[in-house]
C-alpha cells in the first residue's frame, strides 16, 4: 500500500479553539481572590475541559492549533498546555483583551484573528466533549465531500441530549441548556434555518419561513430538540464574507443564520457568491485527497492521545472524494449538516453548572472504581472508609476512616475528614471536608471548606467558599461577595480622616 509522507503534504486545516470566561458556569469560574479560575481548566471527571477538544483534533490528524483565550487566563492555560503531552499538535496561543463583564463575540475574534488564520479551519469551542462514536473526522469528511461535489461553504455538527432527570439540579443554579429551532433537508444534509432571538423576539409560537427555500427544498424537516456543538468547519473565504459584515458579534446568533438564507436567497447569493466561492476555489482538490487517505494505522496511533481515564475514539470511514476533482461546478454555497443522536453516545456542551453537573454523572456511569494508581496516593485512602464502585478519587487526596463516598468524583489534593458522607456529588482540587460532614448532590469549586458537621444539600460554590462548622445549606449558590471589602473599608477610613 503506498502511504504518502505527511511531512510533504501542506496542512488542509487550521483548528481555532475558543477558550472564554464562562460566565454561565459561575461561580464555579469565578476568580479565587486574584486568581482567575479558567473555564478551560475546568475538570470534568478530573480531565480539564480543554483536553476533551484538544485530544479529538489529535485524532483528526490536524497538526495546527490557534487557541485564543482571555489575556488574564492566558498563564494558567499556557502552563497547563506545556506541562501536558500533545506529540503531534502545535498550539499557538493567542490572548486577547476582554473581562468577564465586557463580552466578545465568535465573529469578533475571529475578524480581529483573521490574518493568523490563512487556510480553511475548524472553529470550535473549548468545553464541547464528544462522544468517542463521533470522531471530528467524520465531520471533516464530510466537509471534504461537499465542497468538493456541489461547492459547499460550511459543515455544521448538531446534537440531540436526553432529558436530564427531574429535581437532580435546583432552578437555583442558574440557566439549562436551550434547545434551537432548526429547518434543515435530510436528503443532502443541507442546514437551512437557524432560529435567532430576533425571530423569538417577533415570533415566539411560529416560525417564518420564506417560500423560495421550500420550493427548493419540499421536504424539509423541522427540529425544535436540537443543540449546537459550537463545532464549524468553514472555507477561508467564510471570513473574507465576516470581514464585510462587521456588525454580527455571534457567530450561531447572527453569522449562521445568515449563511443560510445565502444558499436560496436571490439577492444575497449575486452579491456574496464570488466572494463565498472565489475564482480558482475549485481548481483543485488533491489537497483534500491526500489528507482524507494518507494517515496509515501507525500514523494514527502516534495520533491518539487520550485525556486520563477515557476510552479511545474510533476512527470514521474515510468519506468517499469524486474520481474527477477538477470539473467546474456551479458552486452550491450550502452549509452542510452532521446529525448527532444520543443513542450513539452522549454529546455535550458544558456551558452552565446542569450540564457540568449531568456529564460528570454520565462518566460515573461507566468508571470502574477509579482510585489512584500510585501506591503512594492509595496509601492516603483509609481501608475502613466506604467508597463504592462508580466513584473517581483523584491524585494525593486522603480519605480517612469511616468516610462514605458514592456515586462521586473527588478531585486532587483534597483531605477528607472522618465520618464524612458524600453522595452524588463533584469536588474540585484542594478541597476540605471535616469530620462529620455531609454533601449531596453538591458542586464544590476549588479550596472549598466545609467544616465539621455541616451539611449542604443541591448546593454549588465558589472556589475558596468556607462553609461554618454545622451551619446547614440547600439548593444554594455559595458565592463570596467581595474578597477584598476589608481593604476597601480601610482606604475609606482613611479618607476620612
């Protein structure tokens, strides 16, 4: 079998990986002090959210990473990247001046990054985890697919969750993931309507659809239980369009609605399709080619690197690339569409504290009593303490006698004290739980404290939150309401004086 040197094949793609402030996870990523507490690094059954996307680009076989982050987050991320193995990926990463309340947008980073991004590239996001039945291959085969056969611009990755079940999570913690209206045509996996909140905002009960996209496409299908992985493979020349539309901020808000109304919109499609699909954009697809064939089995394997603790991605069949790459075609300009059940594995953005909270749970389902490895970490965990078979203990956390432990994952250098019962809940690093205690269905940001005899119940809080010894708290968010009100209070004084 003739195996081509990837060393002398131009890379196809650029991955852009976006890395924000999370606000929606707060207060979980609220600062401790005046450390800033990553959304990225983030650890969800103690893996850092960041190596869920990371690891899936390796697989894919795409070598270059542009990963841009918030100027204050750019250390921490830094030292976790290069303190890290990714054999095979090269990892720009580029900050950017923003604060938590101030927001930028996807297109705005991307207009601001544009020149750092000279090929086609895979935009995707920091906190979305792929189910290991859905290799990022798969999608970027399909992208191959069809801009090669009719001239599409876009692919798109959509995803249906179940239902979470009822009470696990309290309304107090804040927003659960919405579901999208979407219309989209099932033949040629064409995404045509993307419901906007200036549509909701117009028209809450129905959805306005315009009779030159049903006349061309007459069977399509409407789907209201749909999530948007966040993940785009896009041509270059998708930029070159945002460069013209500076006013969107959000690109499933605002860009991709409008990338599809290009497809069967008159108007839209003369002005914008020789930028879409410039002259020569079709002159070859070899490049494409050889990146879809060339990995061999030892390639792949160099490639595989997996976050601690989780299964390896299967890799998808190779999609299949017309025999004639060069005919001319009248460029389609669609924006494809790859469709995810759940029924072949769970998908899920952890952007707000349910959805943290629901994927842990999802890998407690199938870990196998994960303690730690090291004799010496072991030795830490008391024999007489009770910790059942689908909970994750992380790295030098102790355990002391009579503990009971289920259903949880306990991050690492935590100290957990006696007689203390966790039940269903999360615990990130260096937390502190007391002889006595009780925690259930609880979420505990980093350098939590929680003294003796206290019990939370459905409660999440803020890293470095100290809870009193015996004070009781339910379906709580625990946030510290100004770490620095007592220098405050001091230069007051003074000015009064």
């Amino acid at each position: 079998m003739l195996e081509i040197d990837i060393q002398l094949v131009p890379p196809e793609f650029l991955a852009v990986v976006l890395a924000g402030f999370g606000n929606e996870l707060s207060p979980l990523t609220s600062d401790h002090g005046d450390e800033p507490c990553p959304k990225a690094l983030l650890p969800v059954a103690n893996v850092p959210l960041i190596d869920y996307p990371l690891a899936w680009l390796e697989k894919s076989g795409i070598k270059d990473v542009l990963l841009i982050c918030p100027a204050i987050h750019r250390p921490a991320i830094s030292h976790h990247i290069h303190s890290h193995t990714y054999p095979s990926l090269r990892i720009d990463i580029q900050p950017y001046d923003e604060t938590a309340d101030s927001g930028v947008g996807t297109c705005t980073l991307l207009r601001h990054f544009s020149s750092r991004i000279p090929r086609d590239f895979v935009l995707l996001p920091c906190d979305f985890i792929p189910p290991p039945s859905l290799p990022l291959a798969a999608l970027l085969n399909k992208f191959r697919t069809d801009t090669v056969s009719d001239g599409s611009i876009t692919t798109t990755c959509w995803f249906s969750s179940p239902k979470p079940e009822k009470n696990t999570t309290p309304d107090e913690w804040g927003h659960t993931a919405s579901s999208v209206s979407v219309v989209w045509d099932k033949p040629s996996s064409t995404l045509l309507y993307v419901d906007t909140p200036d549509d909701i905002d117009r028209n809450s009960i129905e959805v306005e659809l315009r009779m030159s996209m049903l006349s061309r496409y007459p069977r399509a299908s409407l789907s209201s239980n749909l999530q948007d992985s966040h993940v785009y493979v896009c041509k270059r020349s998708v930029l070159d369009v945002l460069q013209d539309k500076h006013h969107f901020d959000s690109f499933r808000e605002e860009f991709l609605p409008w990338l599809c109304k290009v497809q069967y919109q008159r108007t839209k499609r003369q002005k914008y399709e020789q930028l879409l699909n410039p002259t020569g954009n079709n002159a070859s697809q070899a490049l494409a080619l050889k990146h879809s064939t060339m990995l061999s089995k030892s390639k792949q394997q160099q490639a595989n690197h997996v976050p601690k603790s989780k299964s390896s991605a299967t890799s998808a069949p190779q999609s299949p690339v017309p025999a004639d790459a060069n005919l001319e075609i009248s460029p389609s300009l669609r924006v494809g569409i790859l469709m995810h059940r759940p029924e072949n594995g769970i998908a899920a953005r952890v952007n707000n504290i349910h959805t943290f909270m629901e994927v842990n749970r999802h890998f407690l389902s199938s870990a196998t009593y994960s303690l730690p490895t090291d004799p010496t970490d072991r030795a830490l965990i008391d024999q007489k303490a009770q910790i059942s078979s689908d909970t994750v203990i992380g790295d030098s956390t102790r355990v002391d006698e009579r503990t009971s432990i289920k259903k949880s994952v306990i991050g690492r250098h935590c100290i957990i004290g006696k007689m203390v019962k966790i039940v269903g809940c999360v615990l990130l690093d260096h937390c502190i739980v007391e002889d006595g205690a009780k925690l259930e269905g609880s979420i505990l940001g980093k350098n939590t404290k929680v003294g003796a005899k206290a019990e939370l119940v459905r409660c999440v809080t803020q890293p470095g939150y100290e809870v009193n010894t015996g004070e009781s708290i339910k379906n709580e968010k625990l946030e510290i309401s100004d770490w620095t009100a007592g220098g405050v209070a001091d230069d007051s004084e003074e000015e009064d004086d």
